[in-house]
C-alpha cells in the first residue's frame, strides 16, 4: 500500500517496477494506492497525479525499502523413539537439516505454522545422538540436539512345550510374529504360523538333560519377558498304531499304551484318551478327508511324545445316499428306498435306525405332524461306511378352515354353522361334546342339544379333514328371547321323498314343494320329517316356517338339488391309451393328466371311454371329473396309473433264469419255489434275471411283477410246463 496526500479529487498513479496502480484521491486530500503484493527492497517508485484534463502534474520518484529478517532461533523438536523413522519440531527458518551419525536429512517447514517432518528412511537404536538446524540463505540456527529413546511396547511370553533327551525340535506358541530361541550362546528365530499360532525350530541334534531352552517374543526390535524350560532325562514312548482311514470315513481309530494320543491332519490337532485295559481309541473328525491326506498320530506319556505314526487316507466306495419320499406337516409317516442294511433318519434332534426291505429297499420310519420348513435328514450306513446326507424340507398339507357358529341363545336346543371338514367337533360348557357331519355340497351343519344352555357357556368347535384339524371357533350363549327360529332343512335331492330338519320344538311345520303344501309336526327335541308323495324335480322351490299356533318363524326358501350318482373308473396302465368307466347317463366327462386335459361324454346307459394320445408312466395322478349338465353337480376321482403287468418269455424245466418285457429301467421281482429273485429292466424294458434251476420244476408256478416309480403291478403267473 502506497499513501499520501494530493489534490482531491484527481487521481494518483504509481508506477513499481514497470506495474502500473491507480486511485481516486478522496475530498480530504488522501492517497491510498494498493499494490495487491509486496515488492523487493530497491525496487524503483514513480507517483503522480493527473488533473481533470488528464496531464500529469507532480511527479515523485523514489526506491523501496528492504525489510531486515528476524533472527534464526534453534528448532524445537519433538522425542524420538525407537520404533520411528521420522523428526518432527517447529522452526522459524524455511528449512531443516538434521545430522545422524554425520549423514544430513533435509526438510522444509510449513508456512505459517513453521511445522516441520524429516524423513530419516529407518528407525534408530535407543541412544543414537540427533542434530537439527533451521537454515535460510545460507544462516544457519543455534543447534538442537535430542537423543532415541525407548519405545516402550507390550509383547507378551511365549509358550514353550517340554523337551525331552530325545527331542530335536523345540516348539510352542506365541502371538507375536517372531521368536528367538535361545541355548547357550546360540540364538534361533522362529516365525510362528499366522492362524494356530504354532512355531518350530529344528536344532539338528538333540540336547542334554538340564539344558536350559529360554524364548523370546520379538515385537519392533524389543525383546519380550522371556519363558524357559529345562530338558529332561527322555522315557521311551512307544508310537500308536492307527487303522486304515478311507475318504468316506470320518473317524480315525488305532491303539496305544499311553494315556494320551494327539492326531495331527494338516494344522489341526485332535486328543484321544485310549481306554486303559484295550488301549483303544477312536477320533471324529467331523468330516471327511480327501484320499492322500496325511495323518500322524503321537502318543504322550508323562509330558513326553513318542515318534509319530503316519497314514495317508485310502479312496473309499461312496455309499449312494437314501431316496426320500416327499413329507407333509399332515402326515405322521416318513418313507423311502435304500439299497443299504441300514438307514438313519434325523429330525429335530432325534435319530432314528430303520433297517430297509432287504427285496425292495423300502423303508418308513413314524413321526409326528411336523411343521412347515422342517428340515429332515437320511443317511445310508452299511460296513462302517456312512453315506452323503438326503435332506427334504416338510411341506405344507391340508389346511383346514376353523367352523363358523351361529348364535346359540339360552332358549335354544340347536346349533347351527359352517365348514369345509369332514365333521366338526362341538363342546358346551367345557364338557358336554356333540359331533355334526357338514353337507357336502352346502358346508352347513346342524347339532340338536340334549338341553338348553344358560347365558354365557362357553361354546368351541373345531373341524377334522382327512385327519387333519382346524384352529378352534369359540362364542359364548347368549341371552334367548322368545321367538321362532326359520326352521333349518336338510338338503333335498331329486331322490328324496322326505324333507327332515329342525325347528323349535313342539311346533309345526308349515311346507310348501313346486306347487304342493304339506304340514308336519316338530317333536320335543326340534326335529321334523316331512313325507313326500313322490320325487320332485331338481331346482323345484322349497319354502318352510315354523308356527306355535300364536307365533311365526322367518321362512326358509331351498331348491331341490340333484342327488348323488357314482362315477367308476377302471384301472388304467401305463400301456393304456384308453380310460373307461360308468358315470351319470350323458353327464359330461372330463380327464385330466397334468396340465393335459380330455373330454368326452358318457352314454345314454352311463358307460365313457375316453381317448388319450399317450400312455402316462406308473404312478402318474389322473382325475376324473364327470358333471350332471342339467343341474351342474359333479363327482370326482383322482386314480394313478400302474405298471403293465410284466411279459414272461417261455419257460423251460431246469431253467436258471426268467426273462421278459417291463417298464422301462423297472424294478422287476420274480417268485418261484418261495424264494424271491430280482433286478432292473434296461431301458428298452428287457429284463434277464438269474433264478435256482432246482426250483424250476414241471408244474411250479412262477409269479413275476414290477415296480415302477414306486408302483408295483399286479402279478404275471406262469406254470412250467413238462
């Protein structure tokens, strides 16, 4: 900044250096001219002014000044330890240099602050003398001088296993990752193994009893406290004996005479405790090892190790795993095949040994309703061997909807509802129990009580389907008025000639049917039957109240519904192209297979044959729907196809095998002479199976069936002829 004073209002100039600056002097005669920046001292100034009309007037010219630097103090400089590498302090000179040892570091200082880091490449011992100066053209400041210290760091004490007379490599244990072994005046390094944490030093000899083994953890160049032992007089320690190990086992056995044996498979270490009188001893390694992994086994006996015994794993035979049927949180069973003696199933934590068919290789085991998700385990055990794991998830099974109730008030004897199960279980007051089968059609149900139930008497009920049972509806009785209830009636088919139902005891039945009117009277305990003169068509209209003479119920409005008629079907194989049966003269018939569906039509005799492009493969589900098309009732059927029965090539006395045409790749058995023979078909169906010349007599008969996906067929005799 330049100042002064000139003419107000005229402008000062400032020429410094060649760099021209101007300003506007104020109404007070002030000059403040801003260079923006400093300029070295000599640097030549030219001042003027210029008047109104732009010529200059009053020129002034003069020299900058130089400003005098301040004095270089010594650095201040932090302690250096021993684990360091770097000098750091505070300094008033633009840089640094620090001597070690007679070699020079350089570093320069942060402006403003005067901070200051040198970079010295390594870390020194503790002691080593440290010089360091702040210099600026050529200045150099007063000296600092600090000295290394220790760096005071935690290393914790080794480990170290005894050594015997015997023993040629010292070992143990640290978490540090270097340790010095000293014996004598010889010093060993160790680098213990990053994950067990194991180390080992081979020494090439052995040593003598009373020599002292002292290690030393190592952290940053500082030794840690130290851990010692002293080598003992060596007891011989005979080696254990292991058994053969294959890659499909997954424990390791063998004898010893100690009390202890340590495994070693690559860095994991496993202890046995063999049994004092057979010295026999086993070891689950929880898996199994790939064939070639080494095993070694050491016995120990008062401290001491014996030399190590050493296997490799031999290649096993894989035991196929057990087939598991599916599993549903319904069904109280769990079944499969297995060509092993011995299956062992497990589910939450419980273990079960079943031994197969030794024919079919089937098997079940009995559980319990189990719930959905849960994880179920199989194995195949046969001579020691286990197998890989089966594993299946329970799914879910039939859900079954909790009954609705109606109302039940005190003055009521029955009760009414809903539900889609095969029967519903009721209870009152906790201990009086009434069961109701729901229409199939309607789902409704109706349960005549054998009394009245006061106000607030707990009501529940649940319903069962195909074994399976519902969540429990609860409602309470409430207070009853005396009023009539619509009757309820029983539904009424085209094969009806009665129309039954409840109502409030006592009272009459007023029924009207299409065109016709009949009366009826309802007994004490709510029920009513209505004789018809015959028949009525389906969808024929029903309306019915109930009258005490004085009062009168609501009307209940039903139609006739169409009956019931049987639907048949006939066993179908998985040779057949043509499903047959008898059904409702001229109802529609529906097939389905799959996502494959078929139609047709029965006759006027109730007869079907329907046509499929294929044959389906044993064990396939078809459904068979056929449907009243005048009333839209319908009856299903859900059937599996089975195995052709097998084809037996001829048979000759003293024969010593049957041969045929199955299924493809079935399984096909064949009984003769009460002995049982079986084997697979080939994929073209062909089956050869061997059997006992001696029982193919003149006159035996022979018996042969298949199974194909679990479906067996039905027998195929045979009688050898002479």
């Amino acid at each position: 900044m330049i100042t002064g004073v000139a003419t107000p209002g005229w402008t000062a100039t400032a020429v410094v250096n060649g760099n021209i600056f101007s300003s506007k002097v104020d109404k007070w005669g002030n000059v403040y001219i801003n260079l923006g920046r400093t300029f070295p001292g000599g640097s030549e100034v030219i001042v003027y002014q210029l008047n109104p009309e732009g010529y200059i007037v009053d020129t002034i010219k003069t020299t900058m000044s130089g400003v005098v630097p301040p004095s270089l103090n010594a650095p201040m400089v932090n302690p250096v330890y021993t684990n360091e590498t770097t000098v750091c302090g505070f300094s008033n000179a633009p840089n640094v240099r620090v001597t070690i040892n007679g070699q020079n570091f350089y570093g320069s200082t942060t402006s403003g602050t005067g901070a200051f880091t040198v970079q010295l490449g390594r870390t020194y011992p503790v002691g080593t003398r440290i010089d360091v100066y702040g210099e600026r053209d050529g200045q150099v400041s007063p000296v600092s001088t600090i000295f290394v210290q220790q760096k005071n760091i935690y290393i914790e004490t080794p480990q170290l296993n005894p050594m015997t007379t015997a023993d040629t490599v010292v070992t143990g244990m640290s978490n540090e990752s270097l340790v010095e072994i000293q014996i004598g005046n010889n010093i060993y390094k160790a680098y213990p193994d990053s994950t067990t944490k194991k180390f080992s030093v081979d020494l090439k000899r052995t040593l003598a009893a009373g020599t002292k083994v002292t290690a030393y953890g190592v952290k940053e160049g500082q030794r840690g406290p130290s851990a010692a032992i002293t080598v003992t007089e060596a007891v011989k320690v005979d080696p254990p004996v292991l058994n053969a190990v294959k890659s499909t086992d997954t424990i390791v056995t063998g004898s010893s005479n100690a009390p202890l044996v340590e495994i070693e498979i690559g860095n994991a270490t496993y202890k046995a405790y063999p049994d004092a009188k057979t010295g026999k001893f086993s070891v689950n390694l929880g898996s199994r090892l790939s064939a070639g992994t080494k095993i070694t086994g050491y016995a120990v006996k008062n401290g001491q190790r014996s030399s190590g015994t050493t296997i490799y794993v031999e290649q096993g035979v894989t035991l196929s795993p057990p087939q598991l049927n599916p599993i549903n949180t319904t069904d109280n069973v769990l079944s499969g095949t297995s060509n092993a003696p011995i299956v062992e199933v497990e589910v939450q934590n419980t273990i079960f040994r079943v031994e197969p068919d030794a024919s079919t290789g089937k098997f079940s085991v009995k559980l319990w309703p189990l719930p959905v998700g849960t994880k179920v385990t199989a194995r195949a055990i046969k001579d020691g061997q286990t197998s890989s794991d089966t594993v299946v998830y329970v799914k879910q099974g039939i859900v079954v909807s909790p009954p609705q109730l109606n109302s039940l008030t005190s003055t009521e004897k029955v009760l009414t509802g809903e539900s889609d199960a095969d029967k519903v279980i009721v209870t009152l007051g906790g201990d009086q129990t009434y069961t109701a089968k729901p229409d199939p059609d309607t789902h409704k149900f109706s349960i005549q009580l054998d009394k009245t139930y006061p106000e607030g008497t707990l009501v529940s009920a649940y319903g069962i389907k195909s074994g399976v049972e519902s969540s429990t509806t609860t409602m309470y009785v409430t207070k009853g008025n005396i009023q009539l209830k619509a009757p309820l009636i029983n539904a009424v088919t085209t094969q009806d000639t009665t129309v039954s139902g409840t109502a409030d005891p006592n009272t009459t039945i007023k029924l009207n049917i299409s065109t016709d009117s009949y009366e009826a009277k309802v007994d004490a305990e709510g029920n009513f039957k209505v004789l018809l003169d015959h028949t009525y068509p389906v969808n024929s209209l029903i309306s019915v109240y109930s009258t005490d003479g004085q009062h009168k119920s609501l009307v209940t409005n039903a139609k006739v519904v169409q009956g019931s008629f049987k639907l048949g079907v006939n066993m179908i194989t998985d040779t057949d192209r043509i499903l047959t049966g008898m059904a409702l003269p001229n109802s529609k018939i529906k097939v389905q297979v799959g996502n494959r569906i078929y139609e047709g039509q029965a006759s006027t005799l109730g007869t079907f044959m329907i046509q499929m492009s294929q044959s389906y493969k044993a064990g396939q589900n078809i459904e068979i729907t056929a449907t009243d098309p005048a009333s839209g009732r319908t009856e299903s059927k859900v059937i599996i196809v089975y195995p052709e029965s097998p084809s037996i090539n001829t048979i000759l006395p003293g024969t010593s095998a049957v041969s045929g045409q199955a299924s493809p790749n079935a399984f096909v058995v064949v009984q003769i002479g009460g002995q049982n023979y079986s084997g697979l078909a080939n994929a073209a169906g062909y089956f050869f199976i061997a059997i006992n010349p001696n029982d193919a007599v003149v006159g035996a008969e022979i018996a042969v069936t298949q199974i194909s996906n679990n479906i067996e067929s039905l027998p195929t005799r045979v009688l050898i002829g002479s």
